[in-house]
C-alpha cells in the first residue's frame, strides 16, 4: 500500500521520539538506528530514509524540540525587553518544569553524551543550536545596552556569559535531582543576576 505524506511525516515524529526515548535511558554513544526502528516500530530502511545517520537524526531531535518549546514561548521570544526578561525566563522554567519531553532532552545535551570523537559530530551539531540562543541573548543585550539598562561597567560579553552560567546552573541542578522548586528559585537567583548587572536608577 502507498504511504501518504502524513505516513510520512508520521513516520519522521515517531523515530524522532524514539531516539529521544533512547537517547536519554541509554545514552547517545550506546543508542544504534537499529534499536531506533525497533522502537519506533518500523525497520531500518525506513530510518535511513529520513535520516543520513545518528548526527542527522540528532540535529532532527533538536530542531523538532526546540521549535515545540519555541512555540509555546509564543511572542516572549521576540520580545527584546530587559525590563520582561525575568518575567519570560520565569515563564521558560514553568514549560521546563511542565514539559516531559523537555526534560528529556535537558538530560541528553547535559548528561546524556560524552565528548568523544566518535561524537564529535553531535558535539558539533548542539554548538549550532546552542549559539542560536546565544545570538538572541547577545541581541536582547545589546539592546539593554543601548537603552541604558545594563551597568556602564559591565560588557555584553560579561552579562551574557553571567546569565548563561546562572540559567544552566538551574537547569542542569533541576533536571539532575528535581529536589527544589525550579520557578521559585529561579525568581530568587535571577532578579539578584539582574539585578547585579543593571544600572542603578
């Protein structure tokens, strides 16, 4: 029987969940495309007929995550204001803290890979999504810059590698032991940073 477009792309979502699945009980390194089908329910061929390796099939796990939580952030992600940026990190950590399937991944890129050249590749493949986040960052900055809003000492450089240290500092405590409330203190570790590096009115 012919397989339809939705088929298709049916298809697609399945393998991208079941390499999330594997990714995080198992491990990048340890997870095969063959066990990838035997999840997913459908042989190899139809793996290799989406994905050109486990490095395509990862980058595909990325894109489709990311842009699902891109899409629940909504317009918080293209409002460039200092002044709601505790209000949308807040808002971040409660899809986190709601988001099983974020979760997972969370695990992947912070627990669930090791840098080595097997998986260089990988590596490579999150550095690229990770900068997309850190341009929006820099942007976001750059603008409070502008207006005034961050601490004349204080470079772009600065204030965006402290926020990153503080916001993955969080997650990655979070997602290891779920033992404290991220919203709560997330609000408490993030208005001290903002406050930290804005101008004093």
């Amino acid at each position: 029987m012919r397989r339809t477009k939705s088929d298709s792309l049916q298809t697609r979502a399945d393998l991208i969940c079941a390499a999330l699945d594997l990714f995080d009980e198992q491990g990048v390194s340890k997870t095969t495309l063959a066990q990838v089908a035997a999840r997913a329910g459908v042989t190899r061929g139809a793996v290799y007929w989406h994905f050109k390796n486990k490095e395509d099939l990862f980058d595909a796990m990325c894109d489709t995550v990311m842009s699902n939580f891109e899409q629940t952030m909504g317009n918080r992600m293209n409002t460039p204001a200092w002044d709601c940026f505790l209000e949308n990190i807040l808002f971040s950590f409660n899809i986190v803290n709601e988001n099983k399937q974020l979760q997972k991944f969370l695990r992947v890129i912070s627990r669930k890979w090791e840098s080595t050249p097997d998986n260089a590749g990988i590596y490579k493949i999150w550095e690229k999504h990770a900068a997309l986040g850190e341009e929006r960052l820099l942007l976001l900055l750059q603008i409070a810059q502008k207006n005034g809003k961050l601490a004349e000492h204080i470079s772009v450089n600065e204030a965006m590698h402290t926020i990153r240290a503080v916001h993955w500092g969080l997650i990655i405590s979070w997602i290891t032991q779920q033992d404290f409330d991220l919203i709560q203190v997330g609000k408490i570790a993030f208005s001290g940073c903002l406050n930290a590096l804005s101008k004093v009115k």
